[in-house]
C-alpha cells in the first residue's frame, strides 16, 4: 500500500511473506515489524495511519490481514515462488 | 483448493489488434482536463494491492469459509475496491481515470505492458501482463494526430505524448518514451539511483481472465470502432 504524496514523498506498508516482516514508511521514517508489533503498532498508532493511508478499512484490514497470513501463505501464495522467495533470503 | 490446483491457475490475457485511430480524437484543448483528472486519481487513491486481500478476506469471515474457497467465486472489480478501500492496482487506477474521463467525453482504452519482472519465471507465467495502463488519441492540428499515453498505475501524474524520446518527470523519475512504433512502444523508467526499468505497452486491446475460473478482470469496454 503506497501513499504518494503531492511534494514526491512516498509512505508505504509491505509484507515479506519469507521473513514474517511487516515494513512501514511513514513520514521518513521505516521500520520493521514482526506480526505481533505490528499489530500493536497499527492500534496505537491508528489516528497517525489513518490520516497517512486514507483507508477507511485500514485497521480491520491489516488486522485481518495479520491474523491470517499463514492462511494467506498456504492456500494463495503460488508453491514455486514461496520457494523461491525463501532461497531469496536465504542466501541474502 | 490444493496447491497443485493453485499452481494450475493462470491469468490469461487475450487481445485484439487495435488502431489508435479508430479512438474517438480528444481536442487539444482538452489536454488540461485530462492532466487535471490524472493527477487526480495519482494523488488522491493509494496503489494499494492489499485491497484485494482484504476484500478477499472480509468475505472470507462473512461467509465463513476458507479463503481458497472464497477465492473460487471471489469476483474482483477493481473500481470498486479503488472507492472502498481509496486504493488499488494498476489495472483498477486506470479503470478508475478511464471512468472519470467518460465522464467528460473523453475516450481512452486500456492498454498492456508485458515483459518479465516478477521474481520467478512461474510468476510471470501467473500474471503475463506487467502493468496496465491508458491511451487516447489527441488531434494535435488540423492535420495530424498523438498518441496520448496515461499511467497512473505507474505514478506519473502528467500525460505523455508517444513520440521517440519524449520526456517527462514524475515524483523524482525520468521517463522516455523509446522505440515507439504503431504497435507498441518502450517507457524507459529512470530512477534517481540511475536504475532503469523498461516496459513494452503494446497497443493492442485487453481483456484478461484467469483461465481456471473463468473470471473476467476487467469490465467489458463499449465497442469503440
């Protein structure tokens, strides 16, 4: 999720499915989360967030998002580039 | 869904030659409108593909059942989700600009990007088509018209004219329309760091579906020839 700003500034939150890594780029500054932080940083951080992202379901989202990832993982993400993600870091 | 299934599944694209000319011509004058709505949807809707995620997923727990299943009949219309969630992907951008512009009688169509650029070979097989975005046909003068191409899947937030080596910046990136012809052409994306990043549009008309399912990702556009 991108949120391109009029002066070129550019916020953003990633997941990295290998790493169970949540990134998000807010204001300058980026920082790493695993699942559980991430989720405590998107409840008290929701006034800040909503007004960045803009996204009415923000929270629920990422919420639901973050509570089902290893199902995300399974069942949506394709074997073969699971596969190859995780050679990726392992060699990173 | 078995992940053997899964791996079976492919979004397919079909599509049919297509001659700019035959698009409605766009004046001039217009050019301002168009920018005004581009810069619109790049500044005011997020590229946000966890949309479709957690769409996928609220039906998921309305309905109570796993996410392949849900998956199976997930019907996806990108414009919506750009409204719900102020945000979505390249496609459903362009869609959102292509609606807006109709609004003001101005006619573009959708037009593919291929090449690879996903992580795996499997993944580009997956998807086959990198980025989508627009193109109209502008009447320059009396006698001779542009092509007009529109990316805000891409984040550029001015439009470009498909002429060799026509130039714009966008939010702190280059990019140079390269080897144009009247069947594609090359948007050379240069980024500070140097790096660059080349996509092949192909002027051509796109319809997409993942094959498994028979599901149609993009609405059907009115006949425009």
């Amino acid at each position: 999720m991108t949120r391109q700003h009029k002066d070129g500034r550019r916020d953003f939150v990633t997941f990295d499915f290998p790493r169970r890594i949540f990134r998000v780029s807010v204001e300058g500054k980026t920082l790493d989360f695993d699942i559980e932080n991430f989720k405590s940083y998107v409840l008290g951080n929701s006034e800040i967030l909503g007004q960045v992202f803009r996204n009415p379901h923000f929270m629920e989202g990422f919420s639901a998002f973050a509570d089902n990832v290893d199902s995300i993982k399974n069942e949506l993400l394709l074997p073969e580039i699971q596969h190859i993600l995780s050679e990726i870091w392992k060699s990173s | 869904m078995s992940a053997e299934n899964l791996s079976e599944t492919r979004i397919s694209v079909e599509v049919r030659a297509f001659a700019p000319g035959n698009l409605p011509l766009i004046e001039q004058v217009k050019i301002v409108d168009m920018e005004e709505q581009l810069k619109n949807v790049v500044v005011d809707y997020n590229f946000d593909t966890f949309s479709f995620l957690f769409e996928l997923l609220q039906k998921a727990e309305e309905d109570g059942l796993p996410l392949s299943a849900v998956f199976e009949t997930f019907e996806i219309d990108t414009v919506n989700l750009a409204e719900k969630y102020q945000g979505t992907n390249c496609t459903g951008l362009s869609m959102l600009l292509q609606r807006n512009l109709r609004e003001q009688k101005l006619e573009t169509t959708l037009v593919p990007a291929y090449g690879n650029y996903l992580i795996t070979e499997a993944a580009d097989e997956y998807a086959e088509v990198r980025t989508v975005d627009l193109v109209g046909l502008m009447q320059r003068d009396l006698k001779s018209q542009e092509t007009i191409f529109l990316a805000p899947g891409l984040t550029i937030d001015k439009p470009i004219f498909v002429r060799e080596g026509f130039q714009v910046e966008s939010y702190g990136n280059q990019y140079i329309i390269t080897r144009s012809g009247e069947e594609s052409f090359e948007v050379a994306s240069v980024k500070p760091d140097g790096d660059i990043v080349r996509r092949d549009f192909s002027i051509k008309k796109l319809q997409i579906q993942i094959n498994r399912y028979k599901k149609t990702l993009l609405e059907q556009e009115p006949d425009i020839r």
